[in-house]
C-alpha cells in the first residue's frame, strides 16, 4: 500500500514538472516571435526614417542651391563723347551785393525803401534821427569861430610888431613870440575845422543812401528802431546789383585743365524747364583749393529784364573741348568701392565674376567716365552685392541696355 502510494506521487511529480516545462518552452518561443517582431518593425521603422531622411536632405540642398544662386542684371559700357559739357551746382549772386549799416548812432525817424524796389545811386532809404550828434556840430562851429577869431588876432598883433622890429622900436625876440603865438592860433584853428568837419560827416551819415544802383532784397528796421554806428551790429538794408549776375562754380582739379577764360556756359532753372540762359567764363581763380581741391569759377550771366533772382540754384553746364583720349562711361551704380580702389563686377560667358578695377575720369551725375579698365564688349554687374568676389557663379537675367 505504502508502495503504491508512492509511485502515485513520483508519476503526479513527474507530469507536472514536464506540463511546467511545455508550458516555459511555449513561453520562450512566444517571447521570441514578439522579439522577431518588434525587430522587425524597428528595421522597418529605421529604414523608413532614413528614406525620409535622405529624400528630404536632396530636397534641401536643391533649395539652398536655388536659394545660393544669384540672380543679376548686367548692363555694357558705351563710348563717351570728346565733346562734351560738364554740368556742376550753381548759386545766382548779385554782380554787386552789399549790406548796408548805420555809421550814426539814433533812432530810425523814417525809412523811404521796402524789398523789391529798385533804387538809384544816391536815393535816400531811410533817416536817422540823432539831436545830440547836431548839438555837437553846433559846438564845435562856434569853437572854430573863436579859434579863427584868435587866429585874426594873431596875424594881425605879428604883422604890427613886425613893422615895428624894422624900426627899431621893438626887440627881435618879442616879434619871434608874436610868431609863435600866430602859429599856435593856426594849428587850433585848424583843429577845430576838421573837428566841424567830422561832425558834419556824422551828421550827413544819418540820411541812409544807396550806394549804388540795384534792388532792396532785405530791409531789417522800423520806425524807432535804435542803431548803432558800425557795421556788424544791426543790418539795416541789403542791396543787390542783379544786370548781370555772378555764379561761381567748383570745378574738381581732374577737369580744371579743361577750363578757360571765355568758355560759353548753359545756364538753367528747374523753375523754367527747357530754357537756357546763356553766360560766359569771365575769370578763374588761378589756383586749386587744398581743401576741396577744386577750381572756382566766375561765370557772367546778363538779366536784362530781371527774370532771374540772386540766389537761385541752377545747373551750369560748361562747354568744353576735352584734351584727353576718348574713354567709355558706365552707370554710376556699377562701381563697387573697395580699399584697393573703384571696381567693377565683369560676369564672363559662362557666368563667372571677375572684379575688375577701374579708373574713373570724370562724373557726369548718374554716370561715370572711365579712363581704362573695361571696354564695351564686357558685361557689367548692375547694383552688385557688397559680398560678391572673383570666381562667384551668377545667373544672367537680361542686358539692361547693350553695347552702341
């Protein structure tokens, strides 16, 4: 009995130690195909991620590349005229301008002159009232009356005495001071007249005239108004001469070779689009200015009807026949200005930069005259980056304009 029993619980111990192991081994292979799988989907997963990733870098480098490429407008150098005028900045001066100060001082007892009228030389502009500069005058007559009755006195006590000395009557050093003392009544006499003089030009400069003929372009008083005697403290008119007028222009030292005393000029206003005042070259300074180095000119300019206004801004425009070799002039928006000097960006047929320097002959406003550096077969960049160097490849859009 003891003997079966324990046989049952050997065959019980066995079958369950054999149904655990099935069951282990079922989990094991179970465990391993979820492995499989889940491997499987990573692989898949990662494949996926870099076929993205790969299509998407193509992508990118396709748009920087499109992004990085350049796209410019060029434009090509033309021949420039020999004969050709050079245009500068001008201002319209009066041939004669001139402030005009008191040199009495008083107040303003009228004005006779307001801006816009035209004067003759001579004409009263305006009255200074000054009693005490009259009171003194008055003074002063009546000293010189007493230094010339003292003087009369004088000659008239010399001449006695001198009649007497050939008589013997008096002694020779009594008439020697009866001369001295005629010499000092002449010398106070004197003194008192160019004393009276003084005064009476004191009291002429209270009436204002124009010193000239022209035309009042500024009045600064009023009536009441206190002066002072003396240029620069208060203005009281400004006179203009404006048949004919002055303009003076710089002229930059590369073109002042160019210049002459009688070159014709064209003279024009912005106001008075498409007609031509017609002037002349009359002097230069002779010298060039170390400061600006420029030339000044003065031009002559007729205004017989008084059409044009001192103090107007024109364009001069100088004829001139240049003395140097015919050169090419390009936009003024080409130039490139690096410490090495101007350059321009030269693009080749097959698209590629090259910076060419240059040398620039003269300005003419919105183009430039070169001397040497391009021809009019090269292709000019237009508004060229900052960043551009030899050797970038750019994209041609179109010729802005093409070589004559």
């Amino acid at each position: 009995m003891t003997q079966r029993h324990s046989s049952i619980a050997i065959h019980s111990l066995h079958d369950h130690a054999a149904a655990h192991g099935v069951q282990r081994l079922q989990l094991l292979q179970s465990a391993k195909k979820w492995a499989l799988s889940g491997l499987a989907l990573l692989l898949i997963g990662a494949a996926i991620v870099l076929a993205f990733r790969f299509s998407h870098s193509h992508a990118l480098a396709a748009i920087a590349k499109e992004q990085s490429r350049i796209y410019v407008k060029t434009v090509a150098p033309k021949m420039s005229s020999a004969d050709s005028a050079l245009t500068l900045p001008g201002t319209l001066q009066g041939f004669v301008e001139a402030p005009i100060y008191a040199r009495a001082s008083g107040y303003i007892e009228r004005w006779y002159k307001d801006i816009g009228e035209h004067v003759n030389q001579g004409d009263l502009l305006a009255q200074i009232s000054a009693p005490e500069v009259a009171q003194q005058l008055i003074e002063a007559k009546a000293t010189q009356e007493q230094a010339r009755t003292n003087a009369q006195l004088a000659q008239t006590s010399f001449t006695r005495w001198e009649s007497l000395l050939k008589q013997d009557a008096v002694s020779q050093q009594e008439v020697d001071e009866r001369r001295n003392a005629l010499a000092v009544a002449n010398a106070v006499h004197a003194s008192t007249t160019a004393a009276v003089h003084r005064l009476q030009e004191l009291v002429s400069y209270s009436r204002i005239v124009a010193p000239f003929s022209g035309v009042i372009t500024k009045r600064n008083i009023d009536i009441g108004n206190l002066v002072d005697a003396g240029s620069g403290t208060k203005l009281l008119f400004t006179i203009a001469k404006i048949d004919p007028l002055r303009v003076y222009v710089y002229v930059p030292q590369n073109y002042a070779q160019q210049i002459r005393v009688g070159s014709k000029t064209d003279i024009r206003l912005r106001e008075l689009p498409g007609k031509i005042f017609n002037g002349q070259v009359v002097r230069t300074a002779g010298a060039i200015d170390p400061l600006t180095r420029t030339l000044q000119l003065e031009i002559s300019l007729g205004n017989p009807d008084g059409q044009l206004l001192p103090g107007a801004y024109v364009q001069v425009s100088i004829k001139s026949k240049d003395v140097h070799q015919q050169g090419v002039s390009i936009p003024s928006n080409t130039l490139l200005f690096r410490p090495e000097g101007p350059t321009v960006a030269v693009v080749d047929s097959e698209g590629k930069v090259r910076l060419q320097r240059v040398s620039i002959k003269r300005e003419l406003g919105t183009e430039v005259e070169l001397s040497d550096g391009v021809s009019i077969a090269d292709r000019l960049i237009i508004n060229p980056p900052d960043a551009i160097i030899s050797g970038d490849i750019v994209s041609v859009i179109a010729d802005k304009r093409s070589a004559p």
